[in-house]
C-alpha cells in the first residue's frame, strides 16, 4: 500500500536526484530510501527512475508523477488547514434565528461582521418568532437565536448582545406628540397596541410592569405578533404602543416616536443549546458581542447629539 511517506520519499529524490542528498534531507540512511522506492515503482507497476553509477534521472512517468504527487501534497495540505479551520469555528456551517424586530437594531450588523471575519462559515438566518425561537434552539433546530431573554433557560447558554431603551409611538395628532418626555402617568386611558405574552413574555412583561408600577392599568386593545406590524398599526390610528427604539428606523411617516420617563430597558441576547458543540458558535458569539458593543457606542454617540 503506498502511503504518504512514500511519495515524500519520492518528491524529494526527485528534486535532488542524488540518493544520499535525498536520505540526508529525509533524516534517514541512504538504504532504506533505495529499498522504499523500489517498492513504490514495484506498487505502481512504472520505473520512475534511470539509475546509473554516475546519475539519477526521472523518467518520462516520473515526470508525470511528481507533477501529480505536487497535487496531492497541496490538496493535504488544505486539508489540514480546512480540519483547522473547522475546529476553530472558522469553517462549517451555522443555522441561526433571530426576531424580526432585531432586523431594525443589532441584526444586520452582526451578520455583516460575521459573514466578513468567516467566509468559511455557510450562515443560515432565518426569521422567527421569539417564541419559536426558544423551542428551535432546544430541538436543535438551530445553533443560536438572537432574541429576548428566554423565560427558562434550562439547558441554554445565553449572553446580552445589546440593550435599548423602550419608546413611545403614537399616531399623527396625539395629544403627546409634541412633548419632549412622555410621564408613564400620562398614558392612563391610551389603547395599547401590543405583542401576545405567549409570544414574548419578557416584552410583554415589561409594558404592562412598567405601565403598572407608575399607577396606570394598560388598557390592551391588539395584540401583534411582531413589532413592525404594531408601529404600522399605530400609524393608521389605532392606539399607542411601546416599542424597542431601533424600531425608530423604520422611518414611518405616519407615527412619531417620543421618549419615555424613566423608560424600561430591554435586552436582546445570544441564545444557544448548552450541549451544542459546534464550533462556530463561539466565534458567532463573539462577533456578534462586539456587534453589540459598536452597537451601543453608536446609541450613545446619537443620544448625545439629540439632547
């Protein structure tokens, strides 16, 4: 059986064409190389060599098989580099979810950064709701979800990508339209447009916490699974919602956003099985930390110039 000692053998009495240059490069007695390709010629049934007390020279079949062998050292060798690269995260295959609503914050960028760090990595996003998500990650459906804090995080891995304040969005001629800061108080009596608890809890949670610690009892007129469709809702008219402020991004024209006192603060973060050993993973969470961290610096940096 030829292996791949054999062909080192080769190549390199090949480019020396002397068998005690060749035995010295490969660290090994000039008899044993002799006796090895003897064997390789007898393997493949072809002289590689003319031998003479004077020279060593290639034959034409020689020729050919050290091109060949050049071949087959390179594509080993990227072999080795793609195993490498696959154990690092570097190469293989990633399938992550991630809410709608991240499309408009923390979303894009990651998926930018990554897919620019990883060209190796074949990524699959694919939009979903935060309550699917959950089930996805713990099926193994998905490697990672970009979304709300799960309510049960047994089993999972999480960390926080990105945290934004929440915004009030109203609809053309609202009353609180031209006030600077909306007081939680002043909300008593509005009809909220908002996302089904069963769909996300922990947003869900938040509004009606928020609105209740400052005396106000939400009075809920929609529920809507997804947060553009909620802004688009208000902008018809039909009632006052509270929103991640990234949802500002989708520039409707028909709604205005205004700041919230003392507003309640949400975090999106990285979501993955505890027992999922893909290594691309952890380079897609650690990209997507310093997504997230470019993220905030930005916020920052605009919050600043609007005051």
């Amino acid at each position: 059986m030829i292996e791949l000692r054999h062909l080192q053998y080769f190549r390199t009495l090949a480019e020396t064409l002397h068998f005690g240059r060749a035995a010295e490069r490969l660290h090994i007695s000039q008899p044993p190389l002799s006796r090895q390709i003897a064997l390789l010629e007898e393997e493949l049934g072809v002289k590689l060599f003319d031998r003479s007390r004077r020279r060593v020279e290639l034959t034409e079949a020689g020729q050919r098989f050290y091109l060949d062998t050049g071949t087959v050292f390179a594509a080993f060798e990227q072999a080795k580099r793609n195993a490498l690269a696959a154990a690092r995260g570097a190469a293989g295959a990633l399938s992550v979810g991630f809410m709608m609503s991240t499309a408009y914050s923390i979303t894009p960028a990651i998926t930018r950064r990554y897919a620019a760090l990883f060209p190796q990595v074949n990524l699959k996003l694919t939009e979903t709701l935060p309550l699917d998500l959950a089930q996805d990650i713990t099926s193994g459906n998905k490697d990672v979800a970009i979304m709300y804090r799960p309510q049960d995080c047994t089993g999972l891995e999480t960390v926080t990508l990105y945290r934004e304040e929440m915004t009030l969005v109203l609809p053309p001629g609202h009353r609180l339209a031209e006030q600077t800061v909306v007081e939680p108080r002043e909300l008593a009596g509005e009809t909220f447009i908002i996302v089904p608890r069963r769909i996300a809890p922990a947003l869900h949670d938040m509004i009606c916490n928020y609105c209740l610690q400052h005396g106000v009892t939400p009075n809920i007129g929609l529920e809507i699974n997804m947060q553009q469709t909620i802004v688009n809702l208000v902008g018809e008219g039909l009632g006052v919602a509270m929103v991640p402020r990234s949802m500002r991004n989708m520039r409707l024209a028909s709604t205005s956003f205004r700041p919230l006192r003392e507003a309640p603060v949400i975090e999106v973060v990285a979501v993955w099985k505890a027992d999922n050993h893909n290594p691309c993973i952890a380079t897609f969470v650690e990209t997507a930390l310093q997504a997230g961290e470019q993220a905030t610096r930005e916020d920052e940096a605009q919050r600043g110039a609007e005051q």
